[in-house]
C-alpha cells in the first residue's frame, strides 16, 4: 500500500534533453519551458465549458500557453514539436483546491509537490503564517516545486483565538487595518474565520472589495446568512451554515462564542433542526448574489465517519504526513466522542448542497488541507467524489474543481479549462472521467504552465 502511494505521489519533472521541455538546475528546477513546441496527440479533451469534448485530439503547448485545441485533422503539429502519444486517455483542466493551508505552522509545511502529483496545479491557502507568502513567491520563481498559489496570509478572526494562523481583531477599525496589513503583504483574497463577530466580519468585507480583493468565509460567530448578506463572494465549511435556520441561533452563536471546537459541533449538529424553508432563504440569497460555495464535504464526511483508529492509521500510511500534521491527526483521533447524530447531520448536509446546485448555486472544490486526514491533493478528488456521490453530475463535480474554482478566483482567463490563450494547465488520466469521478486518479502526468512532470 504504502509503496503504491509513494509511486503515486513522487512525480518527477520530465527532464530528457532531447525532449528539451525543462532544464532543471542542480539545486532549483527554475528553468523555463524551452521555446520548443510539446504537442499531447490522441487524448480526449474533457470540455469542462459544457460544450462537447474533442475525441482524438491534438493540443499544442508552446512555452507555457496552450496554443491550439482541436481534432487531429484540423490542428497541424509543428515541425520538431516534441510529440506525447496520448491515444486512449483524457486531458482534464488542472484541478484547482481553493481551500488549503500549506504553511499553517510557518515552517514545517507539507511538501507542495504532492499537490501536483495529484494533478492539482492551482491553490489558494486560506490562511497560514506570513512565510506562506515566500512560499508562493519561490513556487512562482521555480525554485520550489509546487501549484501556483494564491494566498489570503492568516485568517481574520475573533475572540477566542483558535489557531496561531490567524489573528484577533475586536473592531472594525482592527478588521480594516487587517485586511490592509494583507494587501500590503501581497494577499490575493481576504480570509475571515469563524470567531470574526458581525460589525468586524462587515467592516473586513467592505475594505476588501474597496481594495479589489474577494473575500472567502468560514462562518460562526457571524453566520452563513448574515456572512452572505454583508456581501462576501466565497462560503466555505458546512459550519455556520444552518446557524440561522434553527429555532434558537442565539445558542449556537455563543457556542461559537466561547470556543472554535464547541461552534463547529453545535454548528454540524445545527444540522438535525434547521428549517429547510430558512435555509432555502440562505439558497436563493446565495444563487442571487453568486456567491460561490465550498462545502468541504470531505472533512465533514471524515468528522462523521472517519474517526476509528484504523480510518487514522490507514489515512496517516496513504498520505505520510510531516511530523507536526500528524499530532494535530492524533490528537483528534484521540478525542472519542459519539459519531452517531454526525452521521445523521451529515444526510442532511448532503440534501443542502444537492438543493443548492439544483437552484443554480456554485460548487467549487476546497478540502481544508491539512485539517484532520485531508491530505494534499489526495482531499481534492474526496471533494469531487463526495459531491457525485449525493447527487450532482459528474461532470459538475470536474467543473467545481477546475472552471467552476477558476472563476470564484478571478483567473478563469489563464487557467481552468483546456483552451487556446490559457496556461497549459493539464492533467493526462488513464480512465474516463466522466464514467467514474473516481478515474481522475489515475494520473498519468501532470502539466502545470508548460512543465511536465510524470511519476517516478
Ligand atoms: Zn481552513
């Protein structure tokens, strides 16, 4: 088992020089795509834009643009293009996590490359210490291996503090000079956490959008509704959200109140009496205002139903995770408590992401890597798995992990999609994707801005 993992994890980047696609240096792998062309024949190109896919495909990667897309008979390949036979397999869009934590403790982040070999070329980290903005920088020189990454910097939350990546604030005023302190740093989105208290969570909101930057919630204190109604553009976690639609919110706002863990399980218990005509009200506000959504299914389904010590150990073997991640697993694993009314809450957290996406809402995949058992990229199929599993299309659940992300971040014109103009952002799998979400597994190699890596 753990041999196969390692197989799957380790991917190396495609250096063959008469390839002459990377050069990688001795210490860094900084080399840009040489000028050469790299045409990828054969494959099926999944159409995440509803269209049709292209069977027998040709797509043309010069640099790290994708050139051309098309059939085999209308796009020519160009003289000495170096040429992957793709005949019997898929290109998907690279997948894009828009919910991870890479460098939460600052230092001992979890390896980025296991990011890519799972074909996830796109992140954004919603909240980890300052060195996660050196982190992105050194990804973005090529220095490091890893995904493009966006980043919000720490989490802006409230009383009482929850985590060290994130900070305090207790007035609006503290909440706008937060969110400029982020700016400054280099943040692409703003972060606010489950502790942030309404006028705060506003006050965050508003200078956020005044500075051209979108806003991603986890909810709490300040609940889904009233989170949605102060203009935010991201909602994430199923907490937070069934707050407003139980007979008595006030109790699960203090729950939140006096600490993160006792908020998250009176919230996911919230659950078992929400009101599905208050929610609906959350539904239609959400649909009307696009606001995107990431349910981070795969860790509420973990909290349900993964608990056991087996579920711990076999989900520590299959992902390896650094030493200070797996004290954070083995505390939690550690903490018994009964699991029966989670696996309940969560049939009804299911039937609350099928009723938004059947009202026109929009999922994008986000895991909370690595929060219990998420581990990178392994979390992004889990998403895309538990989202087919209750009842949205497969194809749906590929687009809330690729086209569907890309839009809720604002780069839906370099990457998302398989397309002329984009980056060459790609993944080869083996199986059809559209038969089984789970065949997005089946990595062959990944592609991210022109660079190709393949398993070792
Ligand atoms: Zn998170």
């Amino acid at each position: 088992m753990r041999k196969l993992i390692l197989l799957l994890v380790t991917l190396a980047l495609v250096s063959t020089t008469s390839a002459g696609l990377v050069k990688p240096a001795k210490k860094s792998a900084a080399a840009k795509p040489a000028p050469r062309a790299l045409a990828i024949v054969g494959a099926t190109v999944v159409d995440v834009n509803g269209k049709s896919n292209i069977p027998d495909a040709v797509v043309i990667i010069e640099g790290d643009k994708i050139k051309a897309v098309g059939p085999r008979a209308k796009v020519r390949v160009p003289r000495g293009a170096e040429v992957i036979d793709a005949r019997g397999k898929y290109l998907i869009p690279g997948l894009i996590d828009t919910h991870t934590h890479s460098a939460y403790d600052g230092k001992d982040s979890w390896p980025s490359t296991r990011f890519l070999a799972s074909g996830i070329t796109t992140v954004l980290d919603t909240g980890s210490l300052p060195p996660v903005y050196d982190l992105k920088r050194r990804i973005a020189i090529g220095e490091l291996q890893g995904p493009r990454m966006l980043v919000c910097g720490p989490m802006i939350s409230g009383e009482p503090v929850a985590f060290p990546m994130s900070e305090t604030v207790k007035t609006p005023d503290e909440a706008r000079r937060a969110v400029d302190a982020r700016v400054a740093a280099g943040a692409d989105l703003i972060k606010t956490h489950a502790q942030l208290a309404p006028d705060d969570l506003r006050a965050a909101i508003d200078e956020a959008h005044k500075k051209g930057l979108r806003t991603i919630s986890h909810t709490g204190k300040t609940n889904a509704l009233e989170a949605v109604l102060a203009g935010t553009n991201i909602l994430t976690h199923l907490v937070g959200v069934p707050d407003a639609a139980v007979p008595d919110p006030e109790k699960i706002r203090s729950a939140h109140t006096t600490a993160f863990l006792g908020g998250w399980i009176a919230s996911s218990l919230a659950w078992l009496q929400a009101d599905p005509a208050k929610l609906d009200v959350l539904i239609r506000e959400m649909v009307s205002r696009h606001v995107f959504y990431s349910p981070t299914l795969s860790i509420h389904h973990t909290i349900a139903f993964a608990r056991d010590p087996d579920a711990f150990r076999e989900a520590a073997a299959a992902s390896n995770p650094p030493p200070l991640v797996l004290k954070d697993w083995e505390g939690l694993a550690k903490q018994p408590f009964d699991t029966a009314p989670f696996k309940k809450a969560w049939i009804n957290m299911q039937q609350f992401v099928k009723r938004f996406y059947d009202a026109g809402g929009v999922l994008i995949v986000g895991t909370d890597t690595a929060a219990v058992y998420q581990a990178p990229g392994l979390s992004a199929h889990e998403e895309m798995r538990l989202m087919a599993e209750l009842g949205v299309p497969t194809i749906e659940a590929l687009k809330a992990g690729t086209i569907n992300a890309a839009r809720a971040l604002g780069i839906e014109r370099e990457t998302g999609s398989i397309e002329a103009g984009k980056l060459a952002d790609i993944v080869i799998i083996d199986a059809d994707p559209l038969a089984d979400i789970n065949n997005t597994r089946k990595i062959a190699r990944v592609i991210k801005a022109g660079i190709v890596y393949e398993k070792r």
